[in-house]
C-alpha cells in the first residue's frame, strides 16, 4: 500500500474523447472521511530537446487553444496507440521539424500536472541532426513554425517569459545545466 | 490576430467541477478547415521553492490518485477565487509545511499542460523561512508528509526519477543554475 493512498470507492466516466478522457471518483481518505477527485487521463507524450549542429535549439511555435495564445516550445506530441516513446519523439521531430538524428536518448520522465491529470512526458535529447527532404507531415490540424535559437538567447526568452512552457523549460534548464558542468 | 489562431466556432460546455472544467470547441483552422478541441479549464496555481537556513529544500510527499502513488513535489496549491498568487504561496507554504518566511519572490509562471489544459503555476522561491507553532492547516481531503533534503539529494532524486514532477524539476534546476552561477 502506497503512503496515503486513498481507496475509490466508485468511478464515473464523464467524457471520452480524442485526447483525453475525464472521470469522477469518490474515494476513501487515509483517515475515512470521503471526498471526490477530478481526473483526466491521458496517453502520454514524448518531447524533444533537438540540438543543431551549430549549437541552437530547435524550437517550434504554435497556437494554442486553451490559453488563445502561440506558445513557444520544444517538438512535443501525444503517444498514438501503444507506440514506442523514443519513436514517437523520431516522429514528432521529423513531422513538426523536418529533422532527422543519429542520435537519441531518453534525459528523463515527469507529470505535467499531477493534481488532476495523469499527463506524464518522455523527454528526449536528440542530437546529429539532419534535414529530410522529404518529411512526413504534421498532423492536418497542426500549424507550427519552425525558431532555431542559441543556448543563451533561449535563457533570454525564459527570463523574460517569451517562453513559459513547463516542458520547454525543463529541456532548456537541463541543456544549462550540462553546458555549465563542462 | 495571433499567428495560426483558431477561431471559435462552437464551445460546448461538458463538465464544471470544484477544480476543473471541461470544454469541447469548434474550431477555424488557418487553413479554413475545421477540428475539434478539448480544453480544460483550470484556476492557476502557485508552487514554491523553499530553502531552510541549513540549505535544503522543503519538498511534501502526497498521494496522486490520477497516477494511484505518492510523488515528491514541492509545496503547491490552485488559487482561491481572485487571491493574489503570492498570498496563495504564502498560503501554501504554510498549510502543508507549516513554514512562514520573511523573504519571497516570483521566479517565473508557466503552462504545465498547455496541449489540453490552461493551468498557469506561478512559481516563487521563499527563504528566511520560520516554523510556526500553530500554522494553518492543509485542505481536510490533503494528506503530506515533510521532507527536507539538501541540493545534492534532490539533483540525484531527479536523476533516479524519484522525484518526477514537472514544476519540482523546473525548481530543483532552477536552484541548481543559480548555485552553480554562485
């Protein structure tokens, strides 16, 4: 049993759709009384901190709903079906970039969002890139532009908020932190 | 008008809960097609930083029934109606650590979720921090357990994958850059 697990007692679906998936459950606190939690489930996702030859960060700007704003961040996209994590980070950094790489390896994983949803972000740093000619496209509903930035104007852009993405933050924050180490 | 905005065709209303709502839209793509967009509604939230007199941080382990296991996060909370997010740190800090502090600032505010959700974390970092004897006490559904570990200990957990959540990263690295800067 996990430190203050809390039991469900009942769950309801509420919603099922293309993304995500939203329940309601009553469940059983560590000291009996009861109360509700709000969760979305989700697939899960993949990112990519994709480093170009020449020392930039490939970054990717699209809009996005929720916040009816373009957000700057790294190539990201949601698991389809059971696919592999580190393909699917290949796929979404061809389809949302146009590269290809020799090499990829997994930096680490995390929730997004804990609280109420079960998000959790394969982050990836892909390096020795290469631009397709042909690349798979993105998805139909997809419109992204393409920003290739150095290391220190991407630590310019989070200080100043220009980017405010958890994901891209993480990625840019490590990529600091390992220039810093050598 | 942003770049690749979308326009809202039809918003459908699904689900109003006490944490989150739930939204399906319509939407005009850039292309002049249309596509469907789920989008969860959520009130912001801050986290905080908190580095004790010894040099550790303060971290709460609690349990997160989207993922049924306890994580390793630093203190954190949703805003309560129109608070003032370092009212709400404040706040936090003290319900689920029983710490006050004399010194606090904003670092940064980030998207966690921003494919499907709005939520905004305001992120502070609190120092000179004073325990309270009788300090405020957490949401009655919220059980945490205190942990204080040194910078050392955190990067490894980060590293081990023991801590695996997105705003505690974004701190922990945050904390280390600056260390490392000293």
């Amino acid at each position: 049993m996990q430190k203050f697990e809390e039991k469900t007692l009942k769950t309801e679906e509420i919603f099922s759709g293309k993304i995500i998936n939203l329940q309601v459950q009553d469940v059983e606190l560590p000291n009996g009384k009861t109360s509700k939690r709000e969760i979305i489930k989700h697939p899960g996702a993949v990112a990519v901190l994709a480093i170009t030859e020449d020392g930039n960060v490939v970054l990717v700007e699209q809009y996005r709903k929720p916040m009816e704003k373009s957000l700057i961040e790294i190539p990201a996209g949601k698991l389809e079906g059971n696919e592999d994590p580190q393909e699917a980070a290949l796929r979404e950094l061809e389809e949302e970039t146009g590269y290809a790489c020799k090499n990829i390896e997994l930096i680490t994983s995390f929730y997004t969002a804990p609280g109420f949803a079960d998000e959790l972000i394969h982050l990836y740093i892909a390096t020795d890139l290469k631009k397709l000619e042909n690349p798979k496209s993105a998805d139909e509903d997809e419109f992204v532009e393409l920003i290739e930035v150095s290391l220190q104007k991407a630590s310019e852009w989070i200080k100043s908020g220009k980017i405010c993405d958890a994901k891209t933050l993480i990625a840019i924050q490590y990529w600091q932190l390992q220039s810093s180490e050598r």
